[in-house]
C-alpha cells in the first residue's frame, strides 16, 4: 500500500490516504495501529499531497555508499549519525530555500524508512518486523556549515532541508530498487543498495541499542555518489523505484527589508 498525506482545494486541514486505483482513498485513524476507510475518495488533480507523516524524529547516516562493490571497506564499528529537526521537513513541490548567506546547497538522494513500533535492542534479523514502510528523502546539506571539528548538526539543520514523500510503501522489495536524482532533469545519482556500507538491517540495529525507536521515526540510509549543489532556480527530484519521485524546486531566502 502507499499511504499519503494531502490537502484539498483550500482546506488546510490534512487528511491520510492510500493510492488506488480508484482514485485517493481517505482513511482516519493511526497508520501504525488501527485505521479504517472514510468511504471518501478523491482525484488527484483534487488533492496537494504534503509530506506522507510528521515524523517523531529523523535520524541520517553519513557517508553510507561507494560507487562500485569492490570500494566497499568493512562496516565501521561506529557509524556515524545525526539528528535532523523535524522542523526541516517539507513535502512534494514545496520549495528548499537556501539560506540568505549561501549561494548553493547539496542534494542528497536517500531511503527513507519508516519506523512502525518501537524498537529496543532488536537483532538484525529481526529489524524487517518493526519496517513500517519507505518513503523518499532528500537530505539536503549546506557544508559550509559543517563544524571544523567535525560536528554536523547545523549544515543539515535549515527549515526545508528535509523533504520527505510522496509516499509511504508498505511492499517494497529494497533488493530491487534503485536510488536515482535528476537535477534540473540530468540524471546525477543511480545506485543500488549492494554499494551501501551500512546496511539498513545493521543500521536500524545498532540504533535500537543506543535509543528506542518509536513509530514515525523516520531513517534516512545514505546517498549515492554524485550528489551535487543546487542553485536558485535549480529544480531536483529524488527517485526510489517502487516508491516514486519527490520533486523539490529551489529558492533563495530574501534579505527582511525594515520599515
């Protein structure tokens, strides 16, 4: 199934759904417990679909891919995490601002899984039972802001540095799927994920070990090679086959003019 989240006409209230071939099939309730169908369905060209949840956190890793199989080092003992606020969370088409002070950020093309139950020192044979789903993200990254000393937080922090969607897939064959990104419609990143270094099981895993995680965590599992900067005007869409494409256009934040 693929669950969204959309808004109609000029109601901004957001309801949930799943994609059919019918059409957008509203349903109430909790994705992760107990929902149950409206009997309301919608059009797509009725709806604006926003970001498919309001995450309880995102958590990313860095660093996760190479480009071919024989660059793959061992796993680290460590790996390395951050936090992303969900502050910075946008949906489908809604526009990335780059910061008044930059010219350019990077994209970052990723698998975004999607926590269904809490999750507390699992194994990881065990990690696919707490997989809600698997959406799309796009870490976007403003390194100019990285710390000398190492430290991450604020080049990933930025309001719209998160966009998140269309959808949530709940049957994904992750074997199958490819990550791509297409920036301004060339094709910049095409990976599987034979070439990630963490894998998602290992990842999830060492997590639950350090922190419970909670349904609507959301995890985003590393980029591909070739990701690139994005300029104002620039636009950029993220694609994981089965899941769909998450297209973002890009903007510059306008210095406040005092009165």
């Amino acid at each position: 199934m693929k669950f969204i989240q959309f808004t109609v006409d000029h109601d901004s209230s957001v309801k949930k759904g799943i994609i059919s071939s019918e059409g957008i099939k509203e349903i109430s309730g909790n994705i992760f417990t107990s929902w149950d169908y409206t009997g309301d369905i919608f059009k797509e060209n009725q709806i604006k679909v926003t970001s498919p949840l309001e995450p309880n956190q995102v958590i990313g890793i860095g660093a996760n891919f190479v480009k071919e199989p024989e660059d793959l080092p061992a796993p680290p003992e460590m790996p390395v995490f951050f936090f992303k606020p969900t502050s910075s969370v946008i949906g489908p088409n809604e526009d990335i601002v780059i910061p008044e002070d930059l010219d350019s950020v990077k994209f970052e093309s990723e698998i975004a899984v999607v926590i269904g139950k809490d999750a507390k020192n699992i194994q990881e044979d065990e990690v696919a039972d707490y997989i809600f789903g698997y959406t799309i993200g796009n870490d976007v990254t403003a390194p100019q802001y990285f710390h000398s000393d190492g430290h991450w937080m604020l080049g990933k922090a930025f309001d719209t540095f998160t966009p998140l969607g269309p959808a949530i897939e709940t049957d994904f064959d992750l074997a199958k799927t490819r990550i791509k990104a297409y920036h301004n419609e060339e094709k910049k990143q095409d990976s599987n994920v034979d070439v990630m270094i963490v894998s998602i099981n290992k990842m999830i895993s060492y997590l639950s070990r350090v922190l419970t995680l909670k349904a609507g965590d959301v995890i985003l599992t590393g980029s591909p090679v070739g990701a690139e900067f994005l300029q104002e005007e620039d636009t950029i869409e993220c694609e994981v086959e089965g899941v769909g494409r998450l297209r973002n256009q890009v903007v510059k934040e306008r210095k406040k003019v005092s009165l």
